[in-house]
C-alpha cells in the first residue's frame, strides 16, 4: 500500500514540476473523461483511442482541441457546440459517419469557429411531421465555420447552412442526397468553392434561398435531378467559373434574385436551359458559355436591367431568349459582344434612324424609331428578330429558320414587315398587341402557325405565302378589322383559327388586274388551295370564284382567288 501511495505521489510530483516549467499535461482519467489544465495549451484527442465515439471526444474537448478521429466506421449523430477541428487521418474514404438516428443531423453544428474536414457523412434521411426532408449530412447554424474535404451522400441535404454567415464550404463531394446537394437558408458572406462533385442529388446541386452576398467558386454541379445551382430571393451573390452541366432543368436559375454577377461560368448539356433569369433584376453576366443545352443557352424572363457581356451561346436548341410583359422587362444592357454561333447579338434600346449590321446573330429592337433590320439570316433563337415598343421600323429581306418565332411584333405599331423568308419557325411572323403594320410578300413555310395575331388590329395582311403549316396558316386571337387579301394559303392543316376576332378577307377597294390576258376590276380575296374547283366555279372567267371560301360561321373569303395571287398582273 505505501508503494502505491509513493507512485501516485511520485507521479503527481512530476506532473506538478512539469506544468510548473509550463510543459502541458494531458491525463486520462476512466474512459470518458479528459482532464485539461487551465494552463495547458489545446489538445489532441484521438478517436477511437481517447474516446469510442466522436461526440464523447466533443463532451470532453474544450474550444480550440483537436479531434483526430482515425479509419473506420462511426455511428452516431455528433452535435458540436464548441469551437473545435475534427478531422480524419486517413480521408473521407475512409472515415465514415453513419446517422444512427435517420431523423437527426450526422453533425449539427451550433458553435462559430468549427472546422470539419475529411469525413464522409451518410443516412440523414428522416422527414418531419409533414413529410418534408430537413436532415443534412452537415448542418451548419454557426458562423466562421470551415467545412472542406468531406463527402455527403445519401441524407436529405448534403451540407445546410441556416441563419449562418461567413463560413466556407470547400473541396467537398455532395452526391445523391434527397434534396440539396448544398443549401444555404437565410445565410450571408458565405464561401462555396472548389466543390467538385455536386451530382445526382434529387433536388438541385447548389441552392440558395433567401441568402445574400455570397461567393459561389469553381464548383462542378452536374446530373443533378433539378436545377444545377439554384437562387431564389438571393441577391448580390457572385457566382465565377462553376461548371453546371448534364442536369435535368437549369443549369443556373435565378428567380425572384436580384444584383447578382455570373462571371465566366459554363453551363452546358442541360436538359433545359443553361442559364435562366425569371423575374430577377439588375443581375450581370460576363463571360460565360452556354452550350449544347435542350432548350436555351440563355433565357430572360421577365427580368430587366440585365447586362451582358461576351456571353458564347453555341449549340443550344434556341441560343437566347428575352420575354417579358412590358418594356421594362424588354429593357436590358447587351452589347454586341455576346455570339450565338459565332454571330453577334443586337439588342438596341432607345435608338432612332439605324440599321442593324449585317452579322447580327440575334435582333431585339426596343423602344426605338425607324430602325431597319435587313438582308440577314437568323437562326435557332426565341426569336429571329423581335420588334417591341417600337414604331416607323423596316425588317426587310431577312431570312429566319429554327427559332420559335421568326419575326415578333409586341406592342410596335406602323411598321413594315416586307420580303422575308421564314421557314422551320414554331411560328413564322407574330404580333401581339401591335396594330397598324403591314405585312406584305413574305414567306411562311413549314412552320406550325405561319402568321399569328393576338390582341392585334387594323394590320395589312397582303401578297403572303403561307404554306406546310401543320397547325394554322394564319390564328387571329381577339384582333379587329384586319385586312387580308392576295395572299396564298397552300397545304396547311387549318387554313385559318379565329377566336373572337373580326376580320375582313378581301381588298377594301377594287383592283384592276390582268388574268387571262384580260383585265378586270373587282374585289379580291386570297387563294385558298382546298377550295373545291370541281364544285366551285369561276363562270364568268375574271379569276375569282362565285361562291365564298367558308373559314368559319362568321368568317368567309367572299372573293376567293381561282389561281394563286401570282398568276395575277396588277394595274397600278
């Protein structure tokens, strides 16, 4: 018995000597505990050596330890209320968390200043009483936290951070979790970065909800079951050089997010669109690549003030695309910098008396006066050329192809729209809220409408071929007193909709014209092809048939043409 005593003394006697020269001392007292003097410097604790589980070592550490855990395969829920580092020594590989409640965070991280690295974090996959995921692999409600080096899979989040600021979430792997792959909720200031595998997570890769000025770096989201990064109510966030590619939607989708800057950014193989503004403002985007996306490179939805700069859309479905219900939506800052295949976009803005270059790729004309688009091909766009608000303009001789609409008027009055080529087009020209325009001598062909007029009156239809249309040659939707005369209706499913419209389908005055090498003077209609010659007649020979072209109970062409308007001579 005096020998123990004189050990224990012995030994209580060096420990004292060495915290008196200022040398630290760590004692193990049971399993469970670790002693630290309040002198000693931070400790290294080890799991399992020092502790069996990782939140014994966090009940036992101090802020500032740190926690070493080695190989293996843990399962627990670790909450972390101190300022510590925990961190494996042999990689997430390795080192795996397993949720040993499904219905809890792996580690649910309440104190600032944490910094967790190496670890793999799985099976937080519980929902709530509504049946809503809310468990993360990593939940973050902290401030100054550093999260790197770690893999998420399998749990309802990846990483969530909540009414969190300045933390850093970096060179970490987010894949098949149920929601978000990583999700910031009314969280600022933070860094996401160097991510290199956002994939296959249900939800989207990275989202941000409700959080501001963050920085979102060279992270690569791909195949993603949604959107590929995702901001809503997120403002005055900078998004450089992520890579968004092969996701199910967007690649980035902005909604509702204002002031944010996209620099340098590719999105590309999206199932949808590479980049997609919805009701955001004042957002700028800068060198960034959109290709080979299934619907559009780029999209403007309803946002304005947008400005952009060498933008390449290559490839897509429909390169770029600007909607919008009034002139400020229309109201952008693009300059000529930004390609669509290689050609340049024009988008004008409060201009008068110009004319379009001739390598423009893409033409948004908006609140201007007495601008000419002419002699050029536009191609695989929302729109080949788009008029809106604007008057006494001249699009001539342009030849469109592969866009959704191949001409669009909205809301423009008193211009010209002559000559052109529109073949391919969901819809070959269309007018929306636009009166006072004259149509004449342009081609529709193949396109599924050929000419659309919604909301639109008192136009000029004339001289037009409309052909190969597989749903209407022409659809009037609640437009009035249009004229329309001497056009071509040829081989098209339904000749002509009309909804609610009035509409007039002949010349309102007499033509002198030659057929037959005689000359008449009458009213003249349009050329119907399926109007029945065997039983239609033309008795007395002047080119226009006795009978009417019946459109529908309230329409009819009085004056249908025998022949097409072309084999026709005019007296002028």
């Amino acid at each position: 018995m005096r020998n123990k005593v004189g050990s224990n003394l012995l030994a209580l006697s060096i420990c004292l000597a060495l915290i008196a020269s200022g040398v630290a001392v760590d004692a193990t007292l049971g399993n469970d505990t670790l002693n630290h003097d309040t002198m000693s410097s931070h400790s290294i604790i080890h799991v399992p050596d020092d502790f069996a589980k990782i939140q014994g070592a966090v009940d036992n550490a101090i802020a500032g330890d740190t926690i070493i855990v080695r190989g293996g395969t843990y399962n627990e829920n670790v909450k972390v209320n101190k300022s510590l580092t925990i961190r494996s020594d042999n990689g997430p590989a390795h080192t795996t968390v397993v949720a040993e409640n499904a219905n809890a965070h792996v580690f649910d991280v309440t104190a600032d200043y944490v910094s967790i690295n190496g670890l793999t974090v799985k099976n937080a996959i519980g929902r709530n009483e509504t049946g809503m995921y809310i468990y993360a692999g990593m939940h973050i409600h902290a401030d100054h936290c550093n999260i790197t080096d770690n893999r998420a899979v399998g749990n309802a989040y990846g990483f969530f951070l909540s009414d969190s600021t300045k933390n850093t979430i970096r060179n970490n792997t987010a894949s098949d979790n149920y929601g978000e792959g990583i999700y910031l909720d009314y969280s600022d200031s933070n860094t996401i970065s160097n991510n290199d595998v956002v994939k296959s997570n249900y939800r989207n890769g990275i989202r941000l909800w409700h959080s501001h000025g963050n920085v979102v770096y060279n992270n690569d989201v791909a195949l993603n079951n949604q959107y590929g990064i995702r901001l809503d109510y997120a403002h005055d966030n900078l998004l450089v050089q992520n890579k968004a590619r092969s996701n199910n939607r967007d690649g980035y989708y902005l909604d509702s997010s204002n002031n944010n800057i996209l620099i340098n950014n590719i999105a590309n193989l999206n199932n949808e669109i590479g980049i997609s503004l919805i009701h955001s403002n004042e957002n700028t985007l800068i060198n960034n690549t959109a290709s080979a996306n299934n619907e559009v490179g780029i999209s403007l939805e309803a946002s304005c003030n947008s400005t952009l700069k060498n933008n390449r859309m290559d490839g897509n479905y429909y390169n770029f695309g600007v909607t919008g219900d009034n002139v400020y939506h229309l109201t952008q800052s693009i300059d000529a910098t930004n390609l669509v295949d290689g050609k340049s976009v024009y988008y004008w803005v409060g201009q008068r008396n110009r004319v379009i270059p001739n390598d423009a790729g893409f033409v948004c004309i908006v609140n201007s006066l007495n601008i000419t688009a002419r002699d050029l091909t536009l191609t695989k766009n929302s729109v080949g050329v788009l008029l809106a608000y604007s008057m006494l303009s001249r699009i001539e001789n342009v030849r469109t192809s592969n866009n959704y609409n191949g001409i669009a008027l909205s809301a423009s009055c008193n211009n010209i729209i002559i000559n052109n080529s529109n073949t391919n087009n969901k819809r070959g020209i269309s007018l929306g809220a636009s009166n006072f325009n004259l149509l004449a001598m342009n081609t529709n062909l193949n396109n599924p409408d050929g000419v659309v007029l919604t909301s639109s009156n008192n136009n000029f239809l004339t001289m037009n071929n409309i052909s190969n249309c597989e749903s209407n040659g022409i659809l009037v939707i609640k437009s009035l007193y249009n004229i329309i005369f001497l056009n071509n209706f040829i081989n098209n499913f339904d000749n002509v909709c009309t909804l609610n419209s009035a509409t007039t389908w002949n010349s309102i005055s007499e033509i002198t014209y030659v057929y037959n090498k005689t000359t008449y003077t009458n009213y003249m209609g349009n050329y119907w092809a399926d109007y029945i010659k065997e039983i239609e007649r033309d008795t007395d020979g002047n080119g226009i048939g006795d009978h009417p072209y019946h459109i529908s109970i309230a329409n009819k062409d009085i004056y249908p043409l025998m022949k097409p308007f072309e084999d026709y001579s005019y007296v002028t």
